[in-house]
C-alpha cells in the first residue's frame, strides 16, 4: 500500500502539462519548478527502457546522452527526442550527446545534468559510478555494483564518498515490484515463523547475438555482445540471476556465508565464456539453506522467482502466477486494480516485463526520484554489492568444484581483467 500511496501522490503533484516538477529549490540549488535534468550512459535495450520509465513516470527529464558507440548513440538520440516531443519536451540537444569510452567523463562534468543513470556493461560500473559520485551527481547504477572482488572493495569505498545531499540506488527494482514487495514484506514481519529454506530459480532463453559492423574487430564484438562474456558481465549468476539472491537476502538480512555449486556450458557454443546453467546450494547464517538453479539457453520458456518456507507455511514470490502464503495464516496478493494474475510470464530481455513486475520499473524510478525531491537520500551502494558478492560466491564454487566461504570468496581477492585496450574506442 505504500507503494500505492506514493503513486497517487506523485499524480496528485502533476502539473496540468503532465510535467512532475520539484517542489523545492533545495534538492539542487536551482530555482523551483525545474525537472531533475537526467543523463543515460549507455543506450541499450536496458538503458532505454529504464530511461524511458524514468521520463514517463518520474519528474527526470532526459536531456543528455552518451555511448561508446556512434549508432548506439543516434538510436537513442531518435527514441527520446520522439519521446520528449510527445510529453512535450525539446529534443535532447547535439552538445549533451557524447560517444565513445571517455563519454562517461562528459556527463560527469556537465553542469547542465543533475542524475545520471549508468546502464553500460557491469566491467565498467564501478568506474562510471565513481566518476559519477565523485562529481556530485545523483546516480541510477543498474546492478551488479562490480564483478569481482576487486570492483566490489572499490565500490565499498566509493560509498564512503556519498555526500548527504546525494542519492545512489541500485536496479534491483524486483524489490519494489508492488506484489513481491508486498509479500517479502510480510514473510519478514514473521508471517512464516521461523525460516527453514529457500528455493529460487531463473530459467531463461538464451541472449541472441548483437552484430558488429562489418571490419569490426573482435574487442567491439565482445563489447556489443557483453552478455555473452563472464569479464563483462560477471556470468549469468551475477549479471542475471542476482535479482532472486537478493531477494532471499533482503528477506534475512544477511548474506550466505558460504557456497557450494556445480554447472557449466553444456547447450551453448557462441564464442562467449559465460555457463549456461548453475546449480547453487548457499548456506546463511542459522543454518538456512537455499536451492538456486538457473538456465539460460534455447527458447523452452522462462520462470523465475523465489519461494520461502518456514515453520508456520510456505510464501511464493513468482514473477508469474499467484503471489501468496500457503499455511496457518492465508494470504493471497490480490492487485488494487482488479486485474488477475499473470500465470505465464513471458521472458523480457529489457526487463520491462508485464507480469508481477509490471510496476517494478514505475516504482523504483518513483522512489529514486521521490528521494531527490524529497530531500530523503538513498545510499544503496553497500546492499548492492552484498547481493554481488553473494553470486560470486556461488559463482567462483560452481568454477572452483569446491565449497567457498565468504571469507574465502574476500581473500582471494577475485578479479577478471577486460583483456583489451578500451582507448581505441576514442
């Protein structure tokens, strides 16, 4: 209901244009009534699709783009100036469209930006979140914050650097998707007694291939096709399948203090690195276990989400079907709205999906925005990279053959270098 109320009060607060403005000049020094001027790095089907939700629901205006890539770049540059021509704002402006590796610095540096959403691949995170904290900006940083040991300590310190008048969030916008948050809520309150065990999976298609231009060399392909590449990406169980072990973290509090895995690249045979399946046992504090498997490969349909049992029931947190707890004290997610529940999810490769996570996107943008406005800022850095470490950990069992703690995972200092000179994309 929270997320409900926030929601009507957001709309409450529209102007008659249909502009959501600030209320106060104090968020950013500037004068009353002025949208959060935003920046996207990085102009992908995920950046986008974020980026868009942030200038549908959310007083963020996008007036500033960037991207390694030219094409990329224009690809954005055409779909947000038609969709700040339709919401009735100018087109994003020539000088605030930036290309190439060092375009992150030029958003850093703008004055004319007051945000910045990082949607770039997961190598570079922790390098554009820094030159983004550093500069003042509020930060959107899509998960995982680093993947490895090494760009995970660094974010830990980055953190350290948040000043009071800035905001960092993470993208796991799952937690706030309006059923799933509510029933995780509930299950924290105590509703299933003591916590047993949990059970999550993440069966999704395989990625399709980004083709380079022609006479592209290999480092291009690599970075077009970053999914399929564990440096870049940190391997599906830490770029995709983080969003189910940070739930069942957010659920207990803790992280899993050690790990054991099998899994491997049996279906696939691009020229990518990254495993196609995970079997993960973690084991948190308590003595609470949780059975994680994953797949990402073929087109046999997707499912994904988390289940919880305990001493007085079981809660089942799906991103399609019935939310409910099953037990001594019933519970079914029933949407305001009236709408049913989504039986079959289809998967979405931007993550805009139109299951239970229908509002996940619209909430999350919502309560980022509501933090800037609102003078309430977030520092989400350390949780992001607990929920990192955490499918790393499962990560480097499954690639050791081994049971790895936590302590092991640190010491290690883990680190997966980019393996090519990323200066040549100028």
């Amino acid at each position: 209901m929270k997320a409900m109320d926030r929601r009507e009060f957001v709309k409450a607060g529209a102007a008659a244009s249909g502009l959501l403005l600030l209320k106060s000049k104090t968020a950013f020094g500037y004068e009353a009534n002025s949208a959060v001027r935003m920046g996207l790095l990085g102009c992908g089907n995920r950046g986008t699709s974020v980026a868009t939700a942030f200038a549908k629901n959310t007083a963020a205006r996008v007036v500033a783009l960037a991207d390694i890539f030219p094409d990329k770049l224009a690809l954005g540059k055409a779909h947000f100036d038609q969709l700040n021509a339709g919401l009735g704002h100018a087109a994003i402006e020539d000088r605030l469209t930036f290309h190439g590796y060092e375009a992150f610095m030029e958003l850093a540096h703008s004055k004319d930006i007051d945000m910045v959403q990082i949607s770039t691949p997961p190598w570079f995170h922790v390098e554009h979140l820094e030159a983004m904290v550093d500069a003042g900006k509020h930060v959107y940083c899509e998960k995982p914050v680093g993947v490895d040991v090494v760009q995970a300590k660094k974010a830990l310190e980055i953190a350290r650097r948040v000043k009071g008048t800035q905001s960092v969030d993470v993208g796991f916008e799952v937690r706030n998707a309006p059923p799933i948050n509510a029933v995780i809520e509930k299950v924290k309150a105590g509703a299933l007694g003591k916590i047993a065990s949990f059970t999550g999976n993440y069966y999704a298609p395989a990625s399709t291939e980004k083709m380079a231009p022609a006479g592209a060399s290999h480092d291009e392909w690599r970075l077009r096709n970053w999914l399929w590449d564990r440096a870049l990406s940190g391997d599906i169980l830490v770029e995709q399948n983080i969003h189910i072990i940070d739930l069942c973290n957010w659920v207990l509090g803790a992280h899993p203090l050690k790990a054991t895995a099998t899994g491997g690249r049996n279906i696939l045979t691009h020229p990518g690195d990254c495993w196609d399946n995970y079997q993960v046992i973690f084991t948190y504090p308590g003595d609470v276990h949780m059975s994680f498997a994953s797949t990402q490969f073929g087109n046999a349909g997707f499912s994904a989400g988390l289940l919880a049992f305990g001493a007085k029931g079981m809660a089942e947190a799906p991103y399609a079907g019935q939310v409910r707890i099953n037990g001594e004290s019933p519970w079914n997610w029933k949407d305001p709205s009236g709408a049913a529940a989504s039986t079959s999810g289809k998967f979405a490769a931007n993550g805009d999906f139109d299951d239970n996570l229908a509002l996940a996107d619209t909430e999350k943008t919502r309560s980022f925005i509501d933090s800037i406005t609102s003078g309430r800022f977030h520092n989400q850095i350390a949780d992001g990279v607990e929920s990192a470490q955490s499918c790393m950990l499962g990560r480097m069992a499954g690639l050791t053959g081994r049971e790895v703690t936590w302590e092991d995972l640190l010491a290690h200092g883990e680190t997966y270098p980019l393996g090519m000179n990323i200066n040549q994309f100028g």
